[in-house]
C-alpha cells in the first residue's frame, strides 16, 4: 500500500503525487517546479479552492477574509505564523471574501474572519473570529 500524497501546485494547480515521508523535503511541481510547501499561506481564487478541494490530500484549513476587515488584517501575521507551525502537515489557504463573493456565498461564510478546515474536500470544522497563532494551531490540531 502507498503512502503517496495528492497535493496540487499552487502555482500551476497541477496535481502531484509525494511521498508522505517526503514532505518535509520541500516537494516540488512535477510540472512547473515551484514548491508544493512553503510554510506559507496560499492566496486561492475560487478556480485554485476547488482544484484543492477535489486533488488535495492534506488537510486544508482556508482564512476568509477581506481587504476592509479590521480583525481580518489584524489575525493575518498570525494566521501566517500558524501556516509555519502547521507545515507540513496542513495546507493554509487565503480566501479574499470580496473577490469571491460567489464562493463564500455558496460555503454560508456569513462573518469574517471565518477559518474552515476540510479533509478530503469536506469541511470538517469552523470558527468566526481573529485568534492568535498558537490558538490557531491548538484549534487546527484539535480538530484532526
């Protein structure tokens, strides 16, 4: 039985397949060569979101968020620092809210900032509210 992993680029949203004892090398796309992994937050549009949701194989835990939301750039430096702390276990993904209005509509994301966790595509859990980095991991991990 493999123990490969499904990710998808986040560049070229191509979908490769990574040896889970592998991740923590810093995989890179089969396709265009960026880095599957940087520890870093991933800026998703509605097109990248639903590549991820149906390809990804790791959790996936998505900050929506807007541009004119106080608490949303206030939790921003935290959700990035939960983004290194979770790597590379959890992939952390970015939602701008009002650049994609449809898709928030369609996930019921009602207040900002929200935090989603999905595991194989499903949401798995939810939260509304700014929270610092370490409560972000704690209540990440906690749900996995």
């Amino acid at each position: 039985m493999s123990n490969d992993i499904h990710m998808v680029c986040p560049k070229c949203a191509a979908t490769n397949r990574v040896p889970g004892q592998r991740l923590g090398e810093g995989p890179a796309c089969g396709r265009c060569k960026a880095p599957l992994l940087t520890g870093q937050p991933v800026e998703a549009d509605a097109v990248l979101f639903g590549k991820i949701m149906s390809s990804e194989d790791l959790p996936v835990l998505v900050d929506f968020w807007a541009s004119w939301c106080g608490p949303c750039k206030m939790m921003a430096p935290a959700f990035a620092q939960a983004a290194s702390q979770l790597h590379p276990r959890v992939r952390l993904l970015k939602v701008n809210t009002e650049q994609e209005q449809a898709l928030a509509a369609q996930l019921g994301i009602s207040s900002i900032p929200t935090m989603v966790l999905f595991r194989g595509g499903r949401e798995v859990a939810r939260t509304s509210g700014a929270m610092p980095a370490a409560q972000i991991v704690q209540w990440a991990q906690a749900q996995l």
